[in-house]
C-alpha cells in the first residue's frame, strides 16, 4: 500500500505538470486513461514503452517482448549500479553512453549508429555533453542537452528510412 501510494504521488505530479502545461504535452497526456497507464507502467514513463513497442520493435530481428525486457534490464542494471535517484525512467533517461546498453541499442540498426552516437548524442566527448558542460549555471546542470539527444535517439533512430524519420517537440 505504501508503495502504491509513492507511485501514485509521482504520477499525480507528472500529471499536474502536464495539467498546467497543457500547450507543452500531446492532449492525450490530460487524459484519465494516461494517467492510468503511467500508473500501470510504472516506474517507467509509458512514452519509453510507447517508443519501444510501436517503433523499436518495427526493426527487423527485434524481438518485442524480448528485445524490450532485455534492453530495460540493462537499463535498470545500469541505474542501480550509478544509484540513480529519479522517479520515473523516460526515455530521456536511459544511459545510452553505457556499453552495454548501447551495444543493445544498436544491435538492430545498421552500422554506422555508434559514431553518431558518442559524437551527438550520449558519448563522453559528445556535442550536448559538451553544452551541458559550459553551462553549468543553467539548463547544463540537469544534463538538458544530452537529455534532449537521448530522447530524440529513441524516438527516431528506428525509423530513419521510414518516411517520418522523426518526432516533433511534444
């Protein structure tokens, strides 16, 4: 019961948020139906699985099922390892610098995605880690960067040869 409560006190904030930020957030985000799924899939954000299931598992050889439990059990291994703190797992939060859940990652795509990644996405010398860096004062000192890349990373990376290669900024 107490454990209920902790989850539904995180998804009452996220749903508030979305609430008071209605511009920001998909309006299926305000629904009760929503709010009912972030409990369900929680602690991870129903927009990973959301990703995962409709565009992750479109890749060939991608198991679903499988494919998803495995690459979330390197994900949480990789999370309690660093102690992570955060409420809730979204896809802006899985470490796509660590190996092993990089090599999950990638092992789906074609070649080529492991450059692109340490250099513009999630790698110790990349772009956003950089910007995240230089300026710790704002934005930077909660990794928004490399935040925003790894979102994008897995909204997109599965579907860059379909004909909508991307995501938009909901």
């Amino acid at each position: 019961a107490e454990r209920h409560r902790e989850r539904d006190a995180v998804v009452d904030a996220y749903f508030d948020l979305y609430n008071q930020n209605a511009g920001n957030f998909p309006s299926e985000c305000r629904e009760a139906d929503y709010k009912r799924k972030m409990q369900s899939c929680y602690p991870f954000h129903p927009e990973l699985f959301e990703r995962l299931f409709n565009e992750w598992s479109s890749l060939d050889k991608f198991q679903r099922t499988r494919g998803i439990l495995r690459l979330m059990a390197k994900v949480i291994h990789h999370l309690w390892d660093q102690e992570d703190d955060k409420l809730m797992i979204m896809p802006a939060n899985i470490p796509i610098y660590a190996s092993e859940v990089q090599s999950e990652l990638t092992r789906y795509l074609e070649d080529g995605w492991v450059p692109v990644i340490e250099r513009d996405i999630d790698g110790t010398n990349s772009s956003p880690r950089r910007l995240d860096q230089d300026n710790p004062s704002t934005l930077g000192r909660f990794g928004a960067c490399r935040r925003v890349a790894r979102a994008i990373y897995m909204a997109s990376a599965p579907i860059h040869r379909s004909n909508n290669r991307g995501t938009d900024d909901k």
